[in-house]
C-alpha cells in the first residue's frame, strides 16, 4: 500500500506586497486559525516554521503563543524547519546562513524544546550546494525544497542525495507541485496528486492556504479527512516533513547523488534591487568584523563583550536575508524598509566597533607634539600588505597661499610611501587631508601610523593632467594602457602575460524587462549598446580662473602609491564614472564606479575579455565551483574568474553577485531597471505603461572591484583570501592614545592563508568565544593556530571545503564543536 504524508502548513511571507506590520498581523491570524483547528481536530497537525514569525506571535498575543506552545507539547503542532526565516540560499555567505540557523534553531529549543531534523526552504530561488555541509553540521538529515521545478532543472528523481562541495551528502526532496493549495481545494488537490505524480510508493503532499497566511480551513480539514478514509490503496495521514524523511530511509527509497546546485532560478533576483544588496555585504562585512575586533580587546579585558547588541545587528542581518528582500522582489515600500533596517544594523555596528577599537589603544604610547597617529586595525589572523586611504585634520586650517602642509608618514620610525590626495571635503583650503599609504599591517591588531606635518611650497602639488597620449603604466610588475579614446583597458600584463583583450572593462547595456524575478528566460541576449566617453566638458579651474577644457579621460591622482585614472560616460539619460586605481607596486589594481543611472527595463554589466581561453569559476557558500560558460545568467558572491591552464584572471567584488560568460569573456552584472514585484501573470501586460511606474535602483550608485591577473595555481590558492579582505577591510580610525596601560596582544594568527576565519565571537550558550575556520581550497590543508593571549599554538586539519567551529577553552585550547 503506498503512503501519502500529508503536511499542512501556511507559507507566509513576513514582507513581499505587504509590508511586515501587515505581515505580523497575518501571521497572527493564520496562528490563531491554525491553533483553533488544531484544538477541534483529532489527528491533525499543523506545521510551521520561522522563528521571526513565532517572536512576533509571542510579543504581540502572548496568549495564542502559549496555547501553540501546549500543542507543541501535545504534538499537535509541529515545529517545522528550524530556521530563522526562509531565507535567499545564493547570496548570504556561508556564515550568514549558519547565523539564521543558530538563530533558529536555539529559539526554538528554547521556547518550545523543538529541534527540527528536516529543513525546509519551499519558496526560495535556487539553492547553493554549499548548504549541504551546513545542514549535515547543523543536525539535520533532510531537505525540503520546491524552486527550481522540474520545468528548469532535471533532476534524477524527487529524493536525490545532494553533495556538497565537501563531499558530504543528505537526503533532499523537491516538492514538484505547489506548496499551498486553494481555500476549499485541498482534497481535490491531493486527489489529482495521488492520480497524476504520486507514483512512488512513498509521497508527501504539502496544503494549506499561503502566501499571505491561511493555512488550513475547516471545510479543508473535514473533506480531507472523508478523503482518507475513502482511500482503500492509500495509507494517508496528517503529518509532518520529519516522518516523511524517516520513512524514506526506513525503506531504504533509491535518491540518486546529485552533486551540484539547485538553480537556475529567477535570474534577476541576484542582481535586483542592488542597494539592498550592497547593504546586505555591507553589513555582513562590518558584522564579523566587528565581533573580532570585540572579542580581541574582550579577551583581554579591555571591554566587555557587547552580545545583547551583537545579536540586534546580526538580527537585522537576518530579516534583510528574507528570500523576497534581499533577491529584490518586494514592493518599493519594502525595499525602504529593508534599507532602514540594514542601516541600523550599520550604525549599532559602527558604534561597538569604535568602541572595541579605542579600547585596543591600551598601551599605545602617546603622540608627540606635531603628529597625528592613526591606527588600522586588521581583522584578518595574517599579515595583509596593500594601500589603504584615510582623513586627518592637522593642527589648525592653514590659510597661506603661498605654502600648504605636506604630510609625511612613518610606520615604527620608518617612513612608509604616501601621498596627498583630493578629500571628500569641498572646500578651497588648505586643511583637511587624504592620504594614501603602502603598508603591511599587523595580523589581528593594531598597526599604527604616524603622521608629520610639514610645510612645503604649494607648487609642489600636483594638479590634474590630461594625457594627449594613451596612458601607458607600468610599475615594474604589471603594464596597463588606458586608450583615451574609448577609456577603456587595452592592455593589462603581468610578468609578461597578457591577461585582457582590446576595450577591456566596458560598460555594456542589455535589454530586460519589467519583471524582477525575470522569469521568460535563464539570460539577457539582447545586446542594446556601450557606454560612449563623454564629450570634453568646458570648466573652470578655480572659481576665478580661466575657462579650460576637461577631457573625458584625465589623471586625478598620480604619486608614490598609486595613479588614479577617471574616465567619464555617457548612455541615455545615464552617466558614469569609471576610476583605474593603479598601485605603485604589485599585479593587481582596482576599478571604482560611481554610476547615476536613469534607465528602465535595462540591465547595467562590466564586460571584461580576457586574452585567454578557460574554466569560469565563482564563489559560493564555503566552497567554490564552474559556472556556466554558455550566456547563462548565473550567481556567485564575492569572486569570479577565468581559470585557464597556467593564467587565471581573478574579479574580486563588493556587492554584487549575477555574470554571465561566453567563450572567454565575462560580464559582471552590476544594475537592473525593473517594476517593483511586477510579477507575470499569464500572457496580461507585465504593468500599465499610460502611468508613471517606479522603476528600481534608479540613482547614485558606486561599486568597487580588484582585478588580478597570474599564475592559476596561485590564484586559486590566494582569491579566496584577497576576496575576503577586501569586504572586511582594515578599521581605520586616528585617535591619540592616554599613553596608559598595557598593549594588548594579537587575538589569533593563522599559518595559511588558504585557510579563512569567517567569525570569532563570545558565544553565550556555550559560555566560551568560538572561532570558525574554512579551508577555501578543493584539497586538504594543515595549519597552524597561534593564540598569543594565552600563548598557544595547535595544528588543524581541514578536508576539501571543510568549515570547522572550534570553543576556545580556558586553558587557550581548541576544542571541535558543533556550530550550535
């Protein structure tokens, strides 16, 4: 007899064409409902998940929450999933997801004793195969998933055994019908199920009214219950996703391995709403580097660990994560929302970290007279050279015409290359600076900066030039021409490797449409133009001077550290600047765009032919893999690139995540122009154009990338590392120190780079700080931790993709345990 396991649940988006207080009142309601049902009905069980959706129920009607709690007990009502909410499963990093499950997870354990085994993301846009060693480290040993329907992908079967880039395995299976059904239309639906799908001998059926809550009905309960009872070849029953799982092992049900992610799906989420986006990696950034820098000065008793905080930011990380948030499918009243959230999250972040900082100032000797320290606090367990650009003020503003304070920059008596250059401050005087500087900073702690004054000539600084010829650089390591013409990249070599073709680095537009999601294809074929440079642009030097011509290509910074080359475009009604910072020594260089865009139903990419044939590869959740080469509009996080048998060209970004790639080429996504949750609805028009429609991401916008051209091995081995400090950059602060106290020591160092910290943080359950480490390669690595706190040093083994968290005992040892 085959066996039918009937889940009832309410999918309920906490935000999506609603905003969340309207959200929180609909999952109160559909509880309410849910609970009454579940009260009168002998044998069924109601199935839900998501915290966030529980702590709103517990704060605005305690009551219901108390009666869902004795159902619980009952076993009336299940606790379904675990997580903190459904959230996007392409772009949060590993750590991110890891957070929404902790969260979840010890809600749940903590208000209801529940500990879910089966995850469940039903409406999620695809899903990254890195979640399988998440999952298997998390406890649990099944995945309930819906998107992408067997339309998009072609999956072996319904179960499969879903591998992970570690290699480890869990069973998961793909609901090939809706989650939800109709009010009044359950039995009809599990009626057409069972003649249609239902042809293994273990199913599961999911019902319940959702989107915006329902769940069940009582007419739906009744003629299901009729229906069960008038099945003689069926053995239904009301239940829960855990049983299901537990009945398919039972029997031992053939899941062939498949050993890859789950998508594509609705390839405009991983480019839509980009201010969301950027936000989100913003936060995430700020977030992990903060509780590092935090538990460095906690540690050593410098500052009490603000957890309680910690968590409010890290809970607005969370709701941001919501899989209609941050893919971009919400209204415009929810991405403001979302914004605000992010934001706080931000400022709370920015607060604590100014804090921790000023207390790792303990033991700093105190300024001499005429100099300005400032401090770089690397959150990164190794060394990190490069160029990192701060403000200071000196002593008072200078007013001479004649002379100007240069600033002169030392690193333990040592002067260090800097230079002067243009501040954010408007103002024709001679007082704020900026300075670019080339330094190694320290792993884990503080590097300190000091910073002279003196007064030279004001002839001596530069102004702006404007080149007559194409701008050939070249530092000793790498060779780069910017063409004038087009302002674009026509050559970029690296210990005599080409790495780029002609016009590299271009802005290109491509036709899109009104739909977020972007559901009509996988791509954006349509090609519909190139950025043009502007015409040369009459201007005025100084308010009083002559009238002068500004070319679109023009050098704006040029001294010991690096040359800053802007180039200035134009489309449409759309502008934007594109900035090549050249450093003054080593291979790689960064591009830097302030982009005004004012387009609709057009998709905004950086296209970048390499001069090489190769493998595209991208970042995913705690492991890396191909991507297709085929136009696909495909996803990765924070780095993409051509790897070809002995070169490799590398895309390090800070906020992006959609590319595609045809034969060589690769194109970054960087900005859509669609209708906020303009969802198709069969062949209707997608919105009504005789009216003024908003269009998303209009406005300001600035990305950042880092190029970096050379050996494939090496590359490999270093993109992961270089990723990652270049989203958790060094805290730069200037301050002057009391000259009181002892100098704190560094927190943690790690001997491979290959080998990440993705978080450190006091961990209240487990009464110890924690740290997590990540061996980014596809092989085995070994590596030595130092705590110098406690003067300790302790070798780790990490497999192929493997994350491991580790309690930081007492005694400064590292002892394995769950992430939980």
């Amino acid at each position: 007899m085959k066996k039918l396991f009937m889940v009832c649940n309410a999918h309920l988006d906490p935000v999506w064409l609603w905003n969340w207080q309207e959200g929180a009142a609909a999952a109160i309601a559909t509880f309410r409902t849910a609970a009454d049902i579940c009260e009168e009905s002998e044998g069924f069980v109601f199935c839900h998940n998501e915290a966030l959706l529980y702590s709103w129920v517990e704060e605005y009607e305690p009551a219901l929450f108390q009666r869902i709690r004795q159902l619980v007990e009952a076993k009336k009502w299940h606790i379904m999933g675990g997580w903190y909410l459904q959230p996007d499963c392409n772009l949060p990093s590993g750590e991110s997801i890891l957070r929404q499950i902790i969260a979840g997870k010890r809600y749940f354990m903590e208000k209801f004793h529940a500990a879910p085994t089966v995850a469940v993301n039903f409406d999620t846009f695809g899903h990254s195969r890195g979640l399988v060693q998440i999952l298997r480290k998390c406890g649990y040993t099944g995945y309930l998933f819906m998107r992408p329907g067997k339309e998009l992908l072609e999956l072996p079967s319904r179960n499969i055994r879903w591998r992970g880039f570690d290699g480890s395995e869990i069973l998961a299976h793909r609901l090939d019908c809706s989650y939800g059904s109709a009010m009044g239309q359950a039995a009809q639906d599990a009626e057409s199920w069972c003649r249609d799908e239902a042809s293994e001998s273990i199913s599961l059926f999911t019902w319940g009214v959702g989107n915006h809550g329902g769940g069940p009905s009582r007419r739906d309960v009744a003629e299901l219950d009729r229906w069960i009872h008038a099945q003689p070849q069926i053995q239904a029953v009301h239940s829960t996703p855990e049983a299901f799982f537990q009945a398919l092992e039972d029997e031992s049900v053939d899941a062939p391995v498949f050993a890859d992610d789950l998508r594509p799906v609705f390839v405009g989420c991983y480019t839509a709403q980009a201010r969301v986006k950027q936000l989100h990696r913003e936060l995430e950034n700020h977030l992990f580097a903060a509780e590092k820098l935090l538990t460095a000065a906690a540690v050593q008793g410098l500052t009490a660990y603000p957890s309680a905080q910690l968590h409010e930011a890290e809970q607005d990380m969370l709701f941001a994560e919501f899989h209609d948030i941050l893919p971009g499918t919400t209204i415009q009243e929810c991405e403001a929302d979302s914004i605000g959230v992010l934001q706080h999250g931000l400022t709370t972040v920015s607060r604590l970290q100014m804090k921790g900082a000023m207390a790792l100032l303990a033991g700093q000797p105190k300024a001499v007279p005429e100099q300005t320290p400032v401090f770089l606090y690397n959150p990164h367990p190794y060394p990190i050279t490069g160029d990192f650009v701060f403000e200071l003020m000196p002593a008072d503003q200078n007013w001479s015409q004649v002379l100007r304070n240069a600033v002169t920059v030392t690193q333990n008596g040592t002067q260090i290359p800097s230079q002067e250059e243009k501040p954010a401050v408007n103002m024709n005087l001679d007082w704020r600076k900026r300075v670019a500087v080339h330094a190694t900073l320290e792993p884990s702690g503080l590097t300190r900066l000091d910073c002279a004054f003196t007064q030279v000539p004001c002839e001596a600084q530069e102004d702006v030039t404007f080149p007559k010829e194409d701008i050939r650089f070249d530092n000793g390591e790498m060779q780069l021409t910017i063409n004038i013409r087009t302002g674009l990249v026509d050559h970029y070599i690296a210990a005599g490797v080409e790495y780029v073709s002609n016009g590299a680095f271009a802005p290109v537009l491509y036709q899109d449409s009104p739909d977020p999601w972007y559901m009509e294809k996988n791509c954006f074929p349509q090609k519909l133009g190139v950025f043009a440079l502007t015409e040369a642009r009459r201007a005025h030097r100084y308010s009083d001077g002559a009238e002068i011509l500004v070319p679109a290509v023009r050098i704006v910074e040029n001294g010991a550290v690096r040359m800053l080359v802007e180039a200035e475009f134009v489309w449409g009604r759309s502008r934007l600047v594109q900035t090549y910072c050249l450093p003054k020594a080593g291979t790689s260089f960064e591009i830097m765009q302030d982009i005004f865009w004012n387009e609709a139903d057009t998709m905004l990419k950086l296209e970048i032919p390499a001069a090489f044939k190769g493998d595209y590869l991208g970042q995913g959740m705690f492991g890396s893999g191909s991507l297709p080469p085929d136009g696909t509009e495909c996803v990765s996080q924070k780095w993409c690139g051509l790897f070809g048998e002995k070169h490799a060209l590398t895309i390090c970004n800070s906020g992006i995540y959609g590319s595609h790639c045809v034969g060589s080429t690769i194109s970054l996504s960087l900005l859509r122009a669609s209708a906020y949750a303009a969802h198709p609805i069969g062949a209707r028009p997608l919105v009504q154009e005789e009216r003024f429609i908003p269009r998303m991401d209009q406005g300001e916008h600035h990305l950042h990338f880092s190029i970096c051209g050379g050996d494939a091995g090496v590359r490999r081995k270093c993109v992961d590392m270089e990723a990652q400090v270049l989203n958790e950059a060094p805290f730069i602060f200037s301050a002057f120190p009391s000259g009181e106290g002892t100098m704190p020591k560094p927190m943690l160092l790690l001997s491979e780079p290959c080998v990440q910290l993705t978080a450190m943080y006091y961990d209240p359950q487990k009464e110890s700080y924690v740290i997590r480490l990540w061996n980014s390669q596809p092989d085995a690595v070994t590596a030595v931790v130092r705590l110098p706190v406690w003067n300790t040093a302790q070798e780790v083994s990490l497999g192929a993709y493997q994350f491991q968290t580790y309690r930081i005992r007492t005694d400064g040892k590292l002892e394995p345990t769950p992430p939980i």
